[in-house]
C-alpha cells in the first residue's frame, strides 16, 4: 500500500469513528478528511440544495443561495419586510430524498442572522404548508457562532399563525425530507457549517 493510500485511508477511518461514536464532526475532523468526504460542486458540509423557494421577498428571490466564501461556500439570503419568508434545505440534497433521524441527538449549526427565526423539520409525507413543528433560532446581532439544536420533542413547537401540526414531532423525525428556514421580520443570514448527528447526505 502507498503511503498516500495509506493516508486516504486513514482520514476516512477517521470520520467514520467520528459519526459511529456520535461525536459531532465539527470541530475535530481534520481538513483531509473533509475534502475526501466532499460532493461534487457546490456545497456545505456537503449539503447541496440551499434553495430560495420564492415565497416572501428574499435576496435571491429563487435559486440556490450558495455563494463562494474563501476556500468553501456559504448560503446567504436577506429576508425583506415584515412578511413571512421561506428559505429550504434538502437533507438527502434531492426533493424526494428522506432521512431517518429518529436515533439522532440533534445538529449543529454554523450561522449568523440579524434576527430571530425558526428553522421547521419537515417530512415527506407532510411536506406542504406552515403547519409544521419547528424551533427557533435565535439572532446573533450578524455574528458567525456555533450552535447545537436538540431533536428532544420538547424543544420543538409549532406556532399559531401557522398551525398546528397533524402528526407528531416523533414521525418528522422518521422521515425528515428538508430543514426549512422560516421567518417574518427583516434579517440577514448566513449559514456556513451543518453536522447532523448520526447523519451524513448523500452526493447525489
């Protein structure tokens, strides 16, 4: 085996230790390891499909919100006006994709915003409309931190201009096709770094 091999192997070993153990592969993984685990193109911690879906007024209106930053990619966009607004995520980085998080502690979320908004877990079976359990995330003053959000059912609510949710948080988990980025005020956000507990997107 070359030593090259040799390494490549290692820093995959690596990884994979990281995610069987739990551990959260945010602070630790070294930058090998995360360019042998990369996709293809653009994308955050191989996350793929940040998507301005086009409801409420958003910069982007539409489209991906990946933009390049230094070496990688951040997902940027400014809602505008006191209207509810919309920015998506495709865990499984395709529509009809889904994952089953049920045995995950949660996620890590590397981000900044100006205000106050929520982030809904939406599954696949019920995957239109507001009614949706959801969790806030809170402003940073435009300030990049890092932040680790629960998947315990108790940190996770609805609203009422929304609507209550006909299913339960335990089966959104089962089949958890987007994170979906939801808020009503003026804010400008940024999101840099994402680590799911237990889970790792496909390339497609």
């Amino acid at each position: 085996m070359t030593v090259a091999l040799a390494k490549t192997f290692a820093a995959l070993a690596s990884v994979v230790a990281l995610v069987g153990s739990g551990a959260v592969a945010h602070a630790d993984v070294s930058q090998e390891a995360k360019r042998i685990c990369a996709c293809t193109g653009p994308s955050i911690d191989r996350y793929q499909q940040w998507i301005a879906s086009g409801e409420g007024q958003t910069i982007p209106a539409t489209g991906s919100l990946l933009v390049r930053e230094g070496r990688g990619y951040a997902a940027k966009v400014t809602f505008v006006g006191a209207e509810w607004h919309v920015a998506v995520l495709w865990l499984g980085n395709k529509f009809d994709a889904q994952a089953n998080l049920s045995r995950s502690s949660g996620f890590w979320l590397t981000y900044s915003a100006t205000d106050d908004l929520y982030v809904q877990l939406r599954p696949a079976s019920h995957w239109s409309g507001g009614d949706k359990w959801l969790t806030k995330l809170p402003s940073t003053g435009g300030q990049v931190v890092q932040k680790f959000f629960s998947f315990a059912a108790d940190n996770w609510t609805w609203l009422p201009e929304l609507g209550q949710p006909s299913y339960s948080f335990a089966s959104a988990l089962s089949e958890a096709r987007g994170f979906v980025f939801v808020g009503k005020t003026a804010n400008k956000i940024s999101f840099r770094g994402l680590s799911i507990d237990g889970y790792q997107p496909p390339c497609p």
